[in-house]
C-alpha cells in the first residue's frame, strides 16, 4: 500500500504532491505548493456526453455521463455506498476540463470563486498533462479522477466536507477492489473532513442534514475499529430528538455491531489469557518405555 493518497498522479504532471495535507487552512501570504460481442450489453450504449464550460479556462469540452435508465442498483451499505450493476455511475462522477486540469465532482464542477481559478491556473493549470481517455472508464480511470478531483480540491482550500465526500469515494472504489488498506486510509481522511465540516459548515452537506452526517461519522469509525468513537456518535443519534426512525433504526443496529464485537474481543482475549495460565503436568515416569511418550 502506498501511503501518498495522490500516488497514481505523476503520469499527469503532479510528481511532488505526496507532501500536500488535504485539510490544512488557508492563511494569508502562506507559501503554496509550487459493448462487446457475444451478446454482452455495449456499456456505450448506457453513456451519453454532456456539454460542459470550464469555469477556470472557458474551454468547452464533452464529460462521458450515465444515462439515469441504465444502472440498477443491487444494494446500499451502512455508510451509504450503492453497489450498481450493468454500469457503475461512480465512475463517472468526476468532470475533468483536459484543457487546463481542473477537476472535481459533478454537482462541485460549476462552484468556484475567482481566488480559487488563480490557486487552480497557478499550481494545477502550470503542471496539468493533458490525457486521452477511453470512451467507457474503469475502477482504475476512476480512482485517477477523484484522486485529481481531490488535488484540486486541496490546492485551492475548499470546504472539509467536499475533501471529505471525495475520499469516502475513493474508499468505495478501494472496497470494490478489494483493497482495505486503502479504503481504511481513505475512510480516516473522509473522517477527518467530516468531523471539521460537522463543527464548521452549514447544513445541507450533501443532501446530509445534521443527524445523517452524526450517523455516517459514526459509522465509518466502527468500520476502522474505532469503536469507543463510534458509540458516541451513534448514541447521540439515538438519543436525540426529531429524527426520522430509520435512521435511529440504523444507528441501533450498527451499535449493536459494535458491542457483539467487543463482547467476541473480550471473549476472545480471556480464553487467551486462561490459556497462558494452564500449567502443563509432565507424566510421572512408570518405567522405562514412559519417556518415549
């Protein structure tokens, strides 16, 4: 595992970006960082362009987009990952101007103030190689995309909770692979954000109120074994007034998780422990073959 979230990024121009930390703050005058045969579904045929404006460079260019009619969704997780099949939306989710570099998630693409296009021009735009991708995108081509989605997002300090959002996908797109280590390292940078984002910004978060966000919070904690911290989010949201049931619902059953899991640790543990204190006897010599056994 490699531990620089930006790894994967060089090829593009960003070679020294391993020593950026996604949540410092902005301060003043502070130094920057310089379908196939055999009957198989075409997934272009699930895809369609969109025209799209950079709002950085002006550039006009097309970003490959998901039919609403084509994915179906097979299942939704404790922590709000959706497992789709015939075409994966997440892998679309980035819209990247090749003009100039900038990057970021759809529904942030638009969002950007006139400070943050000179932070984008002078540190993304200087460096940005552009590349050609294929019409139809992989996990790989995804996890690219938000991790250049996310050095945007770092370079011209925005808000904790969109560095946030854009880790907790790059954690989904590691659990699909099957890569833990990685989704870990992602789910504790996603942590980090929300937990600044939930102090810091104004609700909505992404369609988050602030008992969704006190609820996802918590989970993501007992999904890296931090449980003593999960418990605490996951109690306020129980014991808090004007919640909806389903979610207090959830909060009780992912609790529940977590204390069978530390019950099975504390079981676990003793039986450990009894086995250290058993005394092995040594057999009483009855004779001379009793060595032998």
């Amino acid at each position: 595992m490699d531990n620089n979230i930006f790894s994967g990024l060089e090829n593009l121009g960003f070679t020294n970006a391993d020593n950026l930390n996604i949540y410092e703050k902005k301060e003043e005058n502070k130094n920057q960082l310089n379908t196939p045969k055999g009957g198989k579904i075409d997934p272009n045929n699930l895809l369609y362009d969109k025209t799209i404006t950079c709002p950085i460079c002006g550039n006009i260019f097309k970003a490959r987009s998901v039919k609403t009619s084509s994915y179906r969704i097979i299942n939704k997780s404790s922590d709000f990952f959706i497992n789709y099949s015939i075409i994966n939306p997440y892998f679309y989710d980035v819209w990247l101007c090749n003009s100039c570099g900038y990057a970021a998630m759809k529904t942030d693409f638009p969002k950007i103030k006139e400070s943050q296009k000179e932070l984008i021009q002078k540190h993304i735009t200087a460096k940005w190689n552009s590349k050609s991708y294929p019409s139809v995108y992989d996990i790989n081509i995804a996890i690219e995309r938000y991790k250049l989605s996310l050095l945007n997002y770092t370079i011209f300090y925005s808000p904790s909770s969109k560095k946030a959002m854009n880790c907790l996908k790059i954690a989904w797109m590691y659990r699909l692979l099957g890569q833990t280590e990685n989704e870990e390292l992602f789910i504790k940078n996603a942590i980090t954000g929300f937990n600044d984002a939930y102090i810091n910004e104004s609700f909505p978060i992404y369609t988050m109120d602030k008992f969704t966000m006190m609820y996802l919070i918590g989970e993501l904690n007992r999904r890296i074994g931090n449980f003593d911290e999960a418990l605490l989010w996951l109690s306020n949201v129980i014991t808090s007034l004007g919640i909806s049931q389903k979610l207090k619902n959830m909060a009780r059953d992912q609790k529940d998780l977590i204390v069978d899991a530390k019950k099975s640790s504390t079981d676990s543990q003793s039986i450990s422990e009894n086995l250290k204190n058993i005394k092995i006897q040594k057999p009483k010599k009855k004779g001379f073959f009793s060595r032998f056994f």
